[in-house]
C-alpha cells in the first residue's frame, strides 16, 4: 500500500481501536450492573452507559474499522489514490471525527442515552444527531475517494475484470449509501426539528421503520469486509488460491439487493404495518442467508481443497494441515464457526413465530455478540494483526503473534460464556436494555441471576483480552521491529472459469436493487403515514 494512503487508513484503525477500549470499558461496567453485585458511581445512568457501549462498538469501531481497511484494500488492488482522492478520503475522516467527537460529548454529559439505535421515543439533545449525520456524510465522503479510484481503474483498464478487492470495496459502499439514505431522511425530517423544538411531535412507527431500512443493511455493512478477508486473504494464508471469482461476485451482489429490503423482520412485532408487508420482507430476509450458504460452502472447499493437497488424509485429516498457530488465519477462522450459531440464531429470529418469543429478550443481544462480536470482530483483529505493520513498515513476530492467538482464544472463551448465557436467559424470558431487578421478588427473574453472573464473567474475561489486544496494537504501531509484512492477497485458481461481465454491471444491479426497494417499502411507508394518529407528518396520500 501506498505510504500516503497508509496514513489514511491508519488515521481510521488509530480511532477504531481507541472506540474498542473506551466501549469494551463500558461493555464491563454494564455486566457488572446487571449482575447485581455492582452499582455505577457518581450518578452515572445506565442507559449512558449503554449507549457509550453500542455507539462506539457497533458505529465507530466498526465504521472506522471499515473504512481504513477499505482504502488499504482499495489502494494495494486498483493502486494508490490520486491526491485529489486522498485529499476527499482526509476531508471524509475530519468530518466524521468532528461528528463522533460532538456526539460523544452529548452522551457522556447525559443528553443523549437514547441507544446505538437512536430511534424515537428516546429524544437526545440535537448536537447528538446532527453528529452521527456527521459521520454519516464523512463517510460517504471516504467512501468516495474510494469509489473514484475503482472508476479511474475501469477507464484505464476497460474490458479487463476489476481486481475482486476493489469490486467487493465498492458493492459495500453501494450498499452503505443506499441505506443510510433511510436513517439520514428519519434524522432530517424527523428527528433534528423534533429535538430542536421545530415540530412537537413526530411519528414513532416511521421513525422505527426509517431506521430499520437502514440498521439491517448496517449489520451486512459490518460483515462484508470480514468476507473479503475470507475470500481474498485466508487462501493466501493457507497458501491456497480463490477457486471462483464469479462466485465471490455473486455473493455479493446477492448481498447488496438482499440487505436493505429486509428491515422490516426488526419489526414483526409491532402494529401498524400490515401482516403482508411483514411476511414478505421475511420471505427476502431468506434470501439474504443464501450468499452466507454460498461462502461457507466455498471457503469450507477452499480450506478442505489445500489441506488434502498438503497430504490430508481420510474424512478429516486435512484439517490438521492448516496453520492453527497463525493468528492471521485462526482468528478469522474461529469467527466463521462462530458464525454457524449465530446465523442459525438469526434465522429464528427471522422466523415468525419464534420472534414472538425471543423479540426484545436478552437472546437478541446473545445472537449479535455471535455476529458481530465474534465473527466480525474477530476476522477484523486477525487482519488488523498483519494490515497495522503493513501500514506502519513493521512486521508481525512470532513473540505478537503468540500473543495474538492467545487473545482470540481468550475472546472465545469469554464471548462463549456471555453469550451462550444471554440466549439461555433470553428463552426464560429475560429482557434486553434492563439494569438489574428482582422483579418484587419474581420467581421467573430469580432463574435469570445466574446467568447474569455468567455474563459477568464472560464480560470481565473479554475486558482482559481487549487489553492484551490494545497491548498488541501498540507494539504494532510503535515498537514492532522495522520490516516488510506482507499484505496477503490469494491469486485466482488456474483454469478457474472467466467472471461474465454481467456481474459487475452495476446499472443492472442497482435498477433491481431500486425495484426490491420500492416494492418492500412504499406501500408500508405510505401506511404508516396516511394511518399516524398523530398526523404529525402532516401528509395524506389517499
Ligand atoms: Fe441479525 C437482530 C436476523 C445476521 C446483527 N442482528 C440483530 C441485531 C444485530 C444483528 C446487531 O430476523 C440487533 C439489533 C437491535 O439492536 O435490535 N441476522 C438475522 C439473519 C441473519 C442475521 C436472518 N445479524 C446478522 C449478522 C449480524 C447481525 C451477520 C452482524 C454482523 N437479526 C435477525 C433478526 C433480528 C436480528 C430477525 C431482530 C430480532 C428482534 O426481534 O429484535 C443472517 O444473515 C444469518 C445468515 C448466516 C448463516 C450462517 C452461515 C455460516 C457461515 C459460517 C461458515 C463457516 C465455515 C467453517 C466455512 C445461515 C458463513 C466451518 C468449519 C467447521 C469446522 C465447522
């Protein structure tokens, strides 16, 4: 990667891995709370707390994590950005830094403990969303700079097949505009003259709904650059080769039409939006599980193809062939299998009937520290490990790298214990975003205090890890021995078949994308608003 663009997305992983300890920080007072051997000092609320925690895990670490990641990619596959880019990507991560820093300042002086999710009822102070649009718009802004480079490679290389990292770069920021176009309209229109005193109320359902058109997708956001890690990285790794281009293609474009029209399926329960509308976006929620299949089979060929041919015998001796010791793969690695149960979980989520019984239980909160907290994350730390001495000119030894496996191990063991007790006490019946109570002495809450001693543990065992992980991270930036570490990137397999053109048509693509769009959504939108009782929208379409 180009030294100027190092810069740049090193500029984004510092900021990541700064949000990983202040939130991880926050994730272990919110344990110790709800075990109930703890109570926050100094009249902190819980619910700020909590908000510090999802806000900087599941928007800053991740969005930043993302974005600084991207623009490696980007530059090591299409080549390094023009200054005029680079200067767009700059001005994109200022804008966002000034919006989390403003947002920040908010939820710590209490004004805004309104969630990650940030919908309506809760109202923050308005400083709280016109910072996340803050982000939101650098972020569009980074993503650009990103974006022109894949178009500058296209001009200069017309009728070649672009390099896959830069395709999948480009299919994430596809999907991220079109989505937080939804949370942008619900945070103009409706929640910054609400909190600004300009109309006194507005409509709950559509606000709920404006954010889950987006918040779906997010989750997607999060995950397809850990599937680039899988499918151009772990070959390399393992010293295998990606055995089908058009295959990873697929995926993703599957993911980019499939992640927005689902929102919905965060909303089965609620009145208001009619049964039809709900049944179909999870019919489409369905459909969105089928590019995950399609990489687990692939990446499961992929690891089982190298091991036989290192000398793998019988039914599973190819397994032992592959680099356990190598943190860059074992991370990654051990979050696909973390993946299994938590995409079945996502699918019981996504199931009718069983929502009923688990929407708004801690369970949800178990199946999103499977997803994002471990498959996710983990993949993030297993590259962050080669991709922070890439950018930095050190290199990786095999004293961090120890260090490293022993992290994701000890991210493992704490993620099983916390979560698998969130999902046992979420079919009790426990409730998510809730400090601890007895309940007036309930008996259905005494079953739940086990568990929540549980998740304390979980919890103080990943708070550990995370400053193992913090430890690892400085070594990497400022005392690592000087060297050249690889970025690993798999070639195509030979005899592999070609990539048909049809699959990066984007204009084919994003006119589906738009029609699942508007057929998953207007009629519910239009519902919600010709139906609020409050008329607060202010709008009749029939
Ligand atoms: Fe989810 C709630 C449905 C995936 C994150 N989800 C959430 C929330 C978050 C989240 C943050 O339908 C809470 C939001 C809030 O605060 O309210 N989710 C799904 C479905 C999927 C899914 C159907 N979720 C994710 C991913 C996330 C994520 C990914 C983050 C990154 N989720 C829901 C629903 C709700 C929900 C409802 C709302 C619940 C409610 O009522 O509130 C699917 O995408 C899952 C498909 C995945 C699979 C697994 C494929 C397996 C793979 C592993 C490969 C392993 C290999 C190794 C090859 C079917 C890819 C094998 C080797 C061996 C040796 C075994």
């Amino acid at each position: 990667v180009d030294r100027r663009d190092a810069k740049l997305a090193l500029a984004h992983i510092y900021v990541a891995f700064i949000a990983l300890l202040l939130g991880g920080l926050a994730g272990l007072l919110q344990v110790f709370v709800r075990s109930g051997q703890f109570t926050l000092p100094a009249g902190i609320n819980y619910y700020q707390i909590l908000t510090v925690h999802g806000v900087l895990l599941g928007l800053i670490l991740t969005t930043y994590f993302i974005l600084g990641f991207q623009t490696a990619a980007i530059s090591r596959t299409s080549g390094p950005l023009s200054n005029k880019q680079r200067t767009i990507g700059w001005v994109g991560f200022w804008i966002m830094t000034i919006g989390t820093a403003a947002a920040a300042i908010m939820v710590l002086l209490n004004e805004a403990s309104v969630l990650y999710t940030f919908y309506a009822p809760l109202q923050a102070h308005w400083i709280y969303y016109l910072g996340l649009a803050l982000v939101v718009v650098g972020s569009w802004t980074v993503s650009l700079s990103q974006g022109l480079r894949y178009i500058q490679w296209r001009k200069e290389n017309k009728g070649k097949t672009s390099p896959l990292l830069s395709f999948m770069v480009v299919v994430n920021n596809l999907m991220w505009f079109v989505c937080t176009l939804g949370v942008a309209a619900e945070v103009l229109f409706q929640l910054l003259p609400w909190s600004l005193g300009l109309v006194e109320r507005v409509d709950v359902l559509l606000s709920r709904t404006l954010f889950w058109y987006f918040g779906h997708a997010l989750v997607y956001f999060w995950l397809l650059p850990a599937y680039m890690i899988w499918y151009t990285v772990l070959p390399k790794i393992i010293g295998a080769k990606i055995f089908s281009d058009s295959l990873a293609r697929l995926a993703f474009m599957l993911f980019l039409l499939f992640s927005i029209p689902v929102g919905v399926h965060h909303q089965l329960t609620e009145p208001g939006i009619d049964g039809f509308w709900k049944f179909l976006q999870v019919v489409l929620t369905f459909f969105v599980v089928v590019p995950s299949l399609l990489t687990a089979f692939s990446m499961f060929a992929t690891f089982e193809m190298r091991g036989r041919e290192l000398g793998g015998k019988g039914l599973f001796g190819w397994f032992k062939k592959l680099p356990w010791k190598d943190s860059r793969f074992l991370l990654p690695f051990i979050g696909m299998v973390a993946f299994i149960p938590g995409g079945a979980g996502g699918i019981v989520n996504a199931s009718y009937q069983m929502n009923e019984l688990i929407h708004n239980t801690i369970w949800v909160t178990g199946h999103f520290h499977l997803t994002v907290a471990t498959t996710v994350v983990l993949t993030y730390f297993g590259a962050a490990f080669w991709l922070i001495p890439h950018l930095t000119g050190r290199v990786l030894t095999k004293k961090m790298n120890d260090l490293a496996v022993t992290s994701g191990i000890m991210w493992t063991v704490g993620m099983f214990i916390m979560s698998s007790a969130m999902h046992i006490a979420g079919l009790l019946g426990a409730p998510r975003r809730s400090e601890y109570s007895t309940y007036g002495g309930s008996e259905q809450a005494a079953e739940w205090i086990p568990y929540q001693i549980a998740q304390a543990v979980g919890g103080t065992i990943l708070f550990i890890t995370i400053l193992l992980i913090i430890g690892i991270v400085i070594n990497l930036i400022w005392f690592a021995p000087k060297g050249e570490e690889e970025f690993p990137l798999a070639e195509l397999a030979h005899g592999a078949e070609k990539t048909p053109a049809i699959l990066e048509n984007f204009k084919l693509w994003g006119v589906i994308l738009v029609a699942l769009i508007l057929i998953a959504y207007t009629f519910p939108i239009f519902d919600i608003i010709n139906n609020s009782p409050l008329g607060s929208t202010g709008y009749k379409f029939w």
